[in-house]
C-alpha cells in the first residue's frame, strides 16, 4: 500500500561556513501522521524545520511540500502551513486576542472566518480567561498555548512545531500531546521536532533519530525498537570502581553473546542477543575485573537505546535537566 | 493588492497599539527630549549667541531648525530598534513564516516612523511659535519642511534597520548608532552656521546631509521663499541619493538575513 506523501525531502544540506548543520536528509512524511525529528541540541532539528516553513534556503538539495518547492513556490508553500518557533514568538504588549487578529490578517483570513475562528482557538488552548491581558502577563506555558494557537490560525493541512512542550510542567506537556492528537484526528499532517525520548515514542507515527546533522534511524518507534532486537543490560557500578568500567567494558566486548557496550558515566549498557544467556557471563566478566555492581537491570530496547545504538552516545547527559 | 493593503494595516497598527501600551515611551516619543533643547538651549543661549554670527533675530528662532532635523536624526537612527527586538525573540521568524508580501514588515515601519516624525516635527515647530518663532513661509513651507523630514527620515530609518538586520547583539546596534549620531549632530549646522566653525570642520559638514536639509530648513523658517528654494531644491536631490543608497544597503542586508 502506498500512502500520499505530504512532505519530501531529496539530499537537503545547509551549511554555515564549514559546518553543515544539515547534510544530506532524505526523507518523506506522509499526509495524516505525525513526523518526529528526535536529536540533541544543535542537531538540526530546527534548522530542517526552518528549511521546510521556507525561512531559509538549502545550500544544496531539495524540500516538498504537498507538491510544492519550498524555495521556488515560498509562497504558496507558505498558504498551507502554520508553525510554532521554538523560542516564545509573542509581543509581551500585544493581547492574546491581538495576536491572532494580528495573524488573521496576514493570512488574509476574511472577516466573518477570523471572528468565528479566533473564540474558537483561544477555547482549544484554554485561554478565553486571559485573552484580553497583555501577552507580558502570560506564564510560560500560556505563552506557548497562544504560539499554538497561532499555529493554527490559518487552518493550514501540514502544522510545524519546533519543541512543543520544551520547558513546560507535566500537564501542560500532557495537554499539548493531548491537542496534537486531536489535531491528528482532524486530519493535519504534523511535523515535530523534540528532545524528549518520550514524546517521541508516545506522539509520535514515525520518526527520524538525527544527530550532528544527519538521519541516523528512521521508522516508527516499535520497528526502531524491535530492529535492535535482543535485549538490553544494563549495569550500574559503584562510584569507588569507577577507573576499572574501562576495563570491564573491554572485557564485556570480546564476549561472543554481546553485540556492543556503551559506557555512561555511571556504568555500561551491554547490549545483547538474550538476557538469560548472557547474564552469567557478564556478571563472572565484573568479579574477574573486580567491578562492585550496584545495580543490574535488564529490559527490552527502549528508545533511548535505540538512540545510543544508531548514535554511539547518550541524548542528553544525566545531570538533572537545566531550564532555559 | 487588497492584500498588500491588509498586511500593512495591520502590521502599522500594531506599532502604534504598543507604542499606545508603552506608556512611559509614549511620553517621551511625542514630549521628545528634543523639546527641551529648544526650549532650554534656545533661551540659555540667547545671550551667548551672537546674532551676527547666526544671522537669525535670536538664538531660538535659528535652533528650530537643527532641533527639526535632530528629531528626525534620532527618531530615523532609533526606527530599527524595534525590529531587532523582533529579530531577537523570533517574532519577526513568525511573521515571515505566513504568506505576507517580503517587503510589508519593512513598510510597515516606514510608515509607523515617518509619521510619528512628522506628528513631533509639528509639535516642534508649534512650540517654536510659541516662542515667538513663526516661519515666514508659512503653511506651504511647514509642508516643504515636513517634506524634507520625511525624505531624511526614510534613508535614517533605512540605515538603522540594515544595522538591525546585521548585527550579531543588541549592544552592537546601539553602540554603532552612538557613534553615528554625535558626529552628525556637531558636524552640521543644527548648533552653530558654517561660517562660525573652523574650516576643517565646516568641510567635513558639508559632506553631512543633515547639514543641507538644516540650511533649507532654516531659510524656511528665517528667510523666505526667494532664498529657500534653490535650497531646497538642492537638499532634495541630495536626500534622494542618500535614500537611494540607504535603501540599496538595507535591502540587501534584509535578504541576507531573511535568506
Ligand atoms: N544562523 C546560524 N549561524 C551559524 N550556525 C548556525 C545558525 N543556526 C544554526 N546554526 C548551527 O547549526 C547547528 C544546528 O542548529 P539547530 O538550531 O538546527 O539545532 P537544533 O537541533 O534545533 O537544536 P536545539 O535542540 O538546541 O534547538 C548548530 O550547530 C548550530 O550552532
Ligand atoms: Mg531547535
């Protein structure tokens, strides 16, 4: 079954001087799902983003949208979609209310739709209340329900958005997730960008694992996961043996059952074709470099292994996450 | 173009809605500084200022004409600031991001500055009346004067958008716009005639075209039409070179940024 393609990309590259941020995608987003680009910072996720709302040009390659170059046909690729910058884009003196009327006309919406859409939307994200305050009084998270909202002003059938619910407590995460899917429902083809392992895994239909710029993995997160296959170990070694993980982790690779080892710092991810079969050897492999083992778990490929298995490192470190 | 129409509208007015929030701003855009030179400068220096050397019958009636094209300095270099803030938190990424005509943005703030300019240019000249300074070409040579702001304001408004556009900080945009503004100001007429400074700075003044646009103004005001226009002919030829390269420089500053 072939599915209609609502978003293409051919080899696309932007470079800043000599660094690429992005180099070579090529991928396709079909029309009704919702697109994820999973990656760290600075891996390009809002530089493709940017590409694809046409507010910068590829160096090199090519980008569809619903039938349309984004460099040739900007403008028209601009009629169709709506997007949701990273960065809070408000005017702390403008109203909730103002912005969208604000918007409705540079949509050129007509009159009567603006009027009947604008109540609408502010009641989707919840901010009928506060619709009439200046943007300055908002929290943060009202701010990025009005960028939402602002999102799908014009109606558009493919919305962007740059990390939705970066910065945002649980249940304003959980509500944003809550209208993507709504959205989803409606029929609008989305693409997101995130660095949250879980909103990739629950959000998400498919998604491509980006890193330093390029697609590292690329399907939906179940075919990600069970194209790990087997299983993964995970060790967590006691901070007084931290010098010897080096070695254990040599030790670990010549072992014929596992398929590879990725230190963290605070012990190893091995990982493995059965957990049952190669338990036992990995814990004869810790007494014989004298590793004391604070903790061994083992579970089936989740998404952050599949992260550090298509990328050789972790997506983020484990210190506690800083808020911008 | 209906649609051209709408987005500049729109665009214009929310402009004037946040200059009509910000309070404290409102205040000193329409009771500009600029006033006070007047008021305080012109009545300070009465006594100091030599009337042959100024050739005006008081100091007052021969600064009116620098605290106009003052104002139209600092409003035009100042006129980019706002879409730097824009530039910073991605708003102005917003805007660019829905089917808008490239240029409306840009448009918009022209508009939004030069007719805030034009609204203090007259409170200038109110107030100058006030004190007794009237232009003896009257009503059509208050429309020349505020032609002649608006011609000098367009490329001012252009350089500090280029500027916007270009720098990485906004500490850059303000440190370049303090260098560029005292020496237009002390290198022109608006304080003292050409004839009063030392040659090397006259020359240089001569090469300042906020040096011309102060001349014709001031004969405006002072002399009459006989003596005017030849000024002003000249002053607007030269502001439509100034524009044209003001222009040139910021369009292609805005492409670079807007890719
Ligand atoms: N205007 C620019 N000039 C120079 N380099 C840039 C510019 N914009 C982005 N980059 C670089 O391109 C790379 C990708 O940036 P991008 O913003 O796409 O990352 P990202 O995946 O969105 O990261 P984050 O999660 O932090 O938002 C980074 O190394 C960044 O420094
Ligand atoms: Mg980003």
């Amino acid at each position: 079954m072939s599915r209609a393609v609502a978003i293409e990309t051919i080899k696309l590259r932007k470079t800043y001087g000599t660094l690429a941020a992005v180099d070579d995608l090529t991928f396709q987003v079909y029309a009704g799902e919702v697109f994820g680009l999973l990656g760290p910072n600075g891996a390009g996720k809002s530089t493709t983003l940017r590409i694809l709302i046409t507010l910068l040009r590829p160096t090199s390659g090519q980008a569809i949208v619903l039938g349309h170059d984004v460099a040739r046909d900007a403008d028209l690729v601009r009629r169709l979609i709506g997007y949701v910058p990273q960065e809070r884009a408000i005017d702390r003196f403008l109203t909730g209310r103002e912005h969208l009327l604000l918007l409705a006309d540079l949509y050129h919406l007509p009159k009567d739709e603006a009027q009947r859409r604008i109540p609408e939307l502010l009641k989707l994200v919840d901010l009928e209340a506060r619709a009439d305050q200046p943007a300055k009084t908002y929290s943060g998270g009202m701010k990025r329900k009005l960028d939402i909202a602002c999102g799908l002003l014009p109606n558009p059938k493919v919305l962007f958005l740059d990390e939705p619910t970066l910065g945002l407590d649980v249940q304003s995460r959980l509500r944003i997730w809550d209208y993507v899917r709504q959205l989803k429902a409606r029929g609008i083809t989305i693409v997101m960008t995130t660095n949250y392992l879980d909103e990739a895994d629950q959000l998400c239909d498919r998604l491509a694992i980006l890193d330093g710029g390029r697609i590292r993995a690329m399907g939906s997160p179940a075919e990600l996961k069970a194209g790990l296959g087997g299983d993964i170990v995970s060790l967590t070694i006691g901070a007084e043996d931290a010098g010897r993980i080096e070695a254990l982790a040599t030790a670990l690779r010549v072992l014929p059952m596992v398929r590879a080892v990725t230190a963290k710092p605070s012990g190893l991810d091995i990982r493995v074709e059965s957990s049952e079969k190669a338990l036992p050897a990995v814990l004869e492999a810790a007494n014989r470099t004298s590793c004391r083992l604070e903790l061994v778990d083992y579970h089936r490929p989740r998404l952050d292994d599949v992260f550090v298995a298509h990328t050789g490192h972790a997506i983020r470190s484990e210190f506690p996450e800083t808020e911008e | 173009m209906n649609e051209y129409l709408q987005e500049i509208r729109a665009l214009t007015m929310r402009w004037v809605r946040r200059l009509s929030r910000e309070k404290f701003s409102m205040l000193f855009t329409l009771v500009q500084p600029m006033l006070f030179w007047l008021i305080f400068f012109g009545n300070l220096f009465q006594r100091a200022a030599d009337p042959q050397v100024t050739q005006a019958p008081n100091y007052i009636s021969f600064l009116a004409a620098g605290v106009v094209v003052m104002t139209v300095l600092n409003n035009g270099l100042a006129g980019g600031v706002d879409l730097l803030f824009d530039k910073e938190n991605g708003f102005l990424e917003r805007l660019m991001s829905t089917p808008i005509n490239r240029t409306s943005v840009v448009l918009s703030r022209f508009l939004f500055v030069t007719t805030i300019t034009c609204l203090q240019v007259l409170v200038i000249l109110g107030v100058a009346w006030f004190f007794g300074v009237e232009a003896v070409t009257g009503l059509p040579g208050i429309a020349v004067i505020l032609l002649i702001s608006m011609l000098f304001g367009v490329g001012l408004t252009a350089i500090s958008m280029a500027l916007a556009f270009s720098v990485k900080s906004h500490g850059d945009f303000f440190s370049v716009l303090g260098f560029l503004s005292l020496p237009m100001i002390f290198l022109s007429s608006a304080l003292v005639p050409l004839q009063a400074m030392p040659a090397w700075m006259s020359m240089l003044a001569k090469f300042n075209p906020m040096t011309w646009a102060i001349d014709a103004v001031r004969s405006l005001i002072l002399s009459g039409w006989a003596e005017a226009l030849p000024k002003v002919g000249m002053v607007v030829m030269i502001m439509l070179v100034f524009d044209a390269i003001c222009l040139y420089g910021s369009a292609r500053a805005f492409r670079r940024a807007m890719g």
